[in-house]
C-alpha cells in the first residue's frame, strides 16, 4: 500500500517526531511538538497527528504519552 503525500507542515512535524524518538527513545508529547516546529496550538498538532495517521505515516493516536509511533518501510 502506498502512502499518501504529507504537507509541508505534516512532513515538519513527522521529521520531528523521528529525530526526537532517536534521541531520546520515546515520543514527544503535543506541547513539545508544538514547541518542536514552532506551533502554539496543540488542537492543531491533534489535526495533524490525526491526519497522519489516516494517512499511514504514523500509527493511530490514542491519547497516552509516548503513542505518537511513526510508521516506517
């Protein structure tokens, strides 16, 4: 299955997600996203998450620290 494209800003925050897992070995949570890409706004961090997952780029969110789990071939 091919994954669908992520915006700019999705692909921002997926790149994230990665480098900080490597460097700390667990997931950040919605404010050190947002402090992470430059957002001020975790409800839009949840939107992009969201789409993500819909996506197949990250597994789906379930709301608990460490649970943003990128998906990677």
């Amino acid at each position: 299955m091919e994954k669908i494209p992520l915006t700019k800003r999705e692909q921002q925050i997926f790149d994230y997600v990665l480098c900080y897992r490597m460097e700390k070995q667990y997931s950040p949570n919605m404010r050190e996203i947002c402090a992470g890409v430059g957002l001020n706004s975790t409800s839009c961090i949840h939107k992009y998450i969201y789409s993500m997952a819909e996506k197949g780029w990250l597994l789906p969110y379930c709301g608990r620290a460490g649970s943003i789990v990128p998906i990677q071939d």
